[in-house]
C-alpha cells in the first residue's frame, strides 16, 4: 500500500501543476483533476490492492496532495522564473 501511495502521489503531480495554470472550474480545470483518477485506480488493481473502504482515505488524501504540491510547484516556479 505505501508503493501504492507513492506512486499515486508522484501521477498526480504532473497534472497538480497543469491544474494550477487553469483557470478554476474551467473544462480543462476538470479534465486536469479528474484524468489521473482512473489511472490511480488502474495502478491498484494492477497492484493487487481491491477496493476497501478501510484504506479509501489514505489514496484520497495522496491523491489530492499530489495535486496540491504540484500546484506548490508550479506557484514556486513562477516566482522564482
């Protein structure tokens, strides 16, 4: 599980930085949050880790602080570039 995490965390960065160059709620701002979901469940599976209830939270919460921290990144780039 904590492979898992990780790697669900480092798919979201990518596209937490994309997201942070969108305008908010914008289609794109969707596509931006919304594409790495089924891959984020693609890689569980492929894992071995079935859906439980129990470990919902962890993968939620890596999950968006991936995207969180590359929004950071992407804010941290503009101000020093």
């Amino acid at each position: 599980m904590v492979v898992a995490s990780i790697l669900i965390f480092l798919l979201n960065l990518p596209f937490g930085y994309w997201r942070a160059g969108l305008r908010k709620f914008s289609p794109m701002w969707f596509v931006a949050i919304h594409t790495p979901v089924p891959l984020a469940i693609g890689l569980r599976y492929a894992m071995g880790l079935d859906f439980r209830l129990a470990t919902l939270p962890v993968f939620v919460a890596v999950f968006f602080g991936g995207q969180w921290v590359g929004g950071l990144l992407r804010a941290r780039v503009k101000v020093e570039g």
